[in-house]
C-alpha cells in the first residue's frame, strides 16, 4: 500500500536522469585541445661554468696503500699522566667522557649502574664497591678520577684498579 503514489514516479526520474547523465560523461562539453596550439619552450641553457666537474683538490679522494701501515702507537705519557687516584687525557672533556664510557664497558668485572650526563661522571660497580668515575675539564685535556657520592676522592684498591685499566686502555 503506497501512501505517495508520485513518489515512486519521481523516483524512477531521478534514477533514470541519473544513469542518463553517467553514461554520457562529458560528451556533453565540447572538449578543447589547448596543448595542441601552444608553443614549445626554448631548449635550457646550462651556464659554462656548471658544465664542467668541479676539479678542487679538496674533494680529491686519497690513494690507497697496497702495504698496510703498522697500527700508531702513543706514549702512555704523553697522552696520559697518572695522579694518585686520577689520570689526565689530553682529550677535549665531552670527547674524553664517551671515550671513558666505552672502556669503562670494556673492563671485565666492571658493571656500569649509572651515567650521569649533567655531572660526566659514570655509577660503577667493580669488586663489590660502588663509586664514580668522573671526568672534569684541566686546562687543556680532561682529568678522570674516582669519587664517592659526595665528592670526595677514593683511595681504594678497586678504584686503583679501575683507573689504572682505563689508563691502559686510554693510553
């Protein structure tokens, strides 16, 4: 029972409009071919001086060596002076502070607890005593050197044996 008897005729007119109006396409606009009539750039015109490699020496790539050279070998002096409970490194302090991270993880029996950026100074565990190692600036290199907690310097055997493995490996 259809209570709106014109509705259903509406509907079939807006459907076939529709599909009507879809089957066509655009066929119905006449479909223009500007690009046919446009005329064609000129061809790019490269400078002289950007045609030609760059020949600056500085970007010249070394020759290998067919020998390999011997490894370098550095002074444990001159590179590292041992002070007591601390050594120095001729080494800028952020540069010599990720040095120190990287043998301080290279040490057998040596556990890093901790790594205070803030303080450069690494929380370490070696023969059952924790304390840290702390790398300062002096003058031009970088001092490393074991402390408590509160600052004070560490005296003892672990801490010496500790130092004396990062000045080994930090020659």
């Amino acid at each position: 029972m259809n209570v709106f008897p014109a509705s259903r005729g509406l509907q079939r007119s807006v459907v076939l409009l529709t599909v009507v109006a879809l089957a066509s396409g655009c066929s119905w606009f006449k479909s223009r071919n500007d690009y046919l009539g446009s005329a064609e750039s000129p061809p790019l015109e490269v400078p002289p001086a950007l045609d030609a490699p760059l020949t600056d020496s500085s970007m010249a790539i070394p020759a290998v060596s067919s020998s390999p050279s011997a490894p370098r070998t550095v002074s444990p002096a001159s590179s590292a002076m041992l002070e007591g409970a601390a050594f120095t490194l001729a080494d800028a302090q952020p540069s010599a502070w990720n040095r120190v991270g990287l043998a301080l993880g290279r040490i057998e029996g040596v556990e890093v607890v901790d790594r205070a950026t803030a303080l450069s100074a690494y929380n370490v565990r070696f023969d059952g005593q924790e304390f840290l190692i702390r790398v300062v600036a002096s003058g031009t290199g970088s001092r490393v050197e074991a402390v408590d907690a509160g600052g004070g310097v560490v005296n003892s055997a672990a801490a010496a044996k500790v130092l004396g493995a990062l000045r080994a490996r930090l020659g």
